[in-house]
C-alpha cells in the first residue's frame, strides 16, 4: 500500500487504539462522557467513528463501489480494518485509508469547533491527496535539521496537575498561522500534543493569543482541567494574570481564553524562555507543513522525539 507517511502512521496509531477517541479518553479516565460528538447516543469507539457512524456512512457512500459493499459492523477498528484488506485491491485499500485519515481530521475539527465538511469535499480531497502523493513520490526532498537543545530546564508540574506549553509561528508569505502546544503530566510524560494551522493575518501578540485559546479548547476537550499554562510571550502572560482593559483583537482573545479558563477546575499560567519552549515552538513550526490538524495522544510525533529526549534527560540530570 502506498500512502503518505502521516497517513500510514495515522492507521498505524489507529490498529493499535491510540487515537483519542471518547471512548479510548474514557477508559484512560481522562473524560467521563464516551458518547460520539456527532451522532450522539453511540459510544465514540474508533470503529465507530472511522466507520459506522452516520456521517462517516454518508461518505462510505460515495467512496469506490467496492468499498461500499463492504459490510462489517465488528467494534474493534483493527478487524474492521482487517477485513477490508482481505477484501479490497490496493489501490481501493489505499483510498479506503485516505479516508478514514480525513474523517478523523473532519471529527477533531469538528470537535475544536471548525465547520463539519461535507462528504463530496472529503471524497474530492481524498482523490486530490492520492493524485498529489504518486506525482510527489518521484520528487526529492530535501530535508532542513537544525541543531538545537533546549537550555533551560523544563520543570514538572506537581502532582495531578498538567503543564500546557503552547507556541505560535507565523509564515507571512502565506498568512498562516501555526499553533504547537503540548500537555504533559507530573512524570513529565507526554500526554498529547495539538499542531493546527489557520490562514489568517495575525500579529505575533494575538497570534499567541490565539494559539493559546486553541490549545486550551484542545486540553479542555481531552477533560484535562488541572493545567498550568507555559508561553514564551510575555504579552499574553501578562495580559492573562492580570484583567487589563485591551481592545486589540489579541486583547480580546485574551479575554475570550479568560472566559473559558473559568470552567477549568484550576489553572495557572506563567511565562517561560523561549529555551525552554522550544517543543512547542517545534510543533508549531510543523503545523505550518502540515495539511490538515494533528492531534496526538501519547504518542510523540516525530519532529520533537529529539527534543523530548534531550529534555527528560536534561530534568533528570538537574533536579
Ligand atoms: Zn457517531
């Protein structure tokens, strides 16, 4: 099967239940509710949202025939996925994989409060992506590594609380803006990580503001509400900490973040170096490349496995 990296290491993470589904957030008590966000009085399994619920059928529906006829109703997404091996050729397989990528992009934005997509428009990105991905494959690429170590020390947050470190990168060429933030436990552990991208002209002040609000929604989403907030933009820190009246849309956004931040059961936020945000930067950074919005949960994507490592190792050898 020949499909784009991200899309073969989403139905990879997918087969072995690591996506953050209701139902998975559930079991790791992280959530208490496992309902679909969508259709509701189903439990939001994986097999359920990449395949069974009602609006994943609508655009089964329109996919090649011999998708169509598949028919499977097991719970467990690894035999759904199975089955549909035994049955279908390669090249449907493939398709069948560009999909369930985009329906589960399609349920996250959904879930971080982006317009639902209609069936035809994952159909025809789906068509796009795949054309898109064999005219790259005879391609080169050059990758750009720079080397970079995170110098100040990250510090855990104490116990039963989370740590949200969040970042914005703004590509002016193109008025985008990339959000990167990551969640992380008292172990230090990784819990999730959120890289989105919005086209819009922002300064790096609301930028940030931005980022961060997204970021939140992200953590409250995941039901994740003990957080102690990390940003290297001493604007929004402040402007957070303190309610000081600011009609900018970055001011505004701050306030908005306020707002949400009441439902939380604690939160805190302080201001760090950018030394010592360097993965969230990262992921940010990364979201700019990326096509659709990426959300992890523990599991680290590949941009900063480096930097996570270096880190713990710099925490445990500096306490
Ligand atoms: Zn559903």
């Amino acid at each position: 099967m020949k499909l784009p990296n991200g899309v073969r290491m989403f139905l990879l993470r997918a087969c072995s239940e690591a996506l953050a589904t209701f139902s998975n957030l559930c079991r790791r008590k992280i959530r208490e509710e496992n309902l679909c966000p969508i259709c509701h009085p189903q439990e939001e399994t994986l097999s359920h949202a990449l395949w069974s619920c009602g609006v994943a059928r609508d655009v089964w529906g329109q996919a090649s025939r011999h998708i169509q006829k598949t028919t499977t109703n097991d719970p467990c997404f690894n035999v759904v996925w199975s089955q549909m091996r035994e049955r279908l050729f390669q090249p449907e397989m493939e398709e069948a994989g560009m999909i369930k990528r985009l329906l589960w992009t399609r349920r996250n934005d959904f879930v971080h409060g982006k317009a639902f997509r209609h069936p035809n428009s994952i159909i025809q990105k789906t068509e796009g992506d795949l054309r898109c991905f064999k005219k790259a494959q005879t391609k080169t690429y050059v990758g750009i590594t720079r080397g970079s170590t995170p110098c100040e020390k990250w510090k855990k947050p104490s116990e039963g609380k989370y740590k949200l470190n969040w970042d914005a990168a703004i590509d002016v060429s193109r008025d985008l803006v990339g959000i990167g933030g990551i969640i992380r436990d008292c172990n230090g552990e990784v819990l999730a990580t959120l890289r989105a991208k919005r086209k819009m002209i922002l300064s790096p002040f609301a930028a940030e503001a931005y980022a961060l609000m997204v970021a939140m929604l992200f953590s409250n989403e995941a039901g994740i509400l003990k957080l102690m907030l990390k940003g290297d933009s001493l604007q929004v820190v402040q402007k957070l900490q303190k309610l000081v009246e600011d009609w900018s849309i970055g001011g505004l956004i701050v306030e908005d973040t306020r707002k949400v931040l009441k439902s939380f059961i604690s939160w805190s936020v302080c201001h760090t170096k950018r030394d010592a945000n360097m993965i969230a930067h990262k992921l940010a950074k990364d979201a700019l490349l990326s096509d659709y919005d990426l959300y992890d949960l523990e599991e680290i994507p590949n941009c900063i496995k480096q930097l996570v490592a270096v880190e713990a190792f710099v925490t445990l050898f500096k306490q």
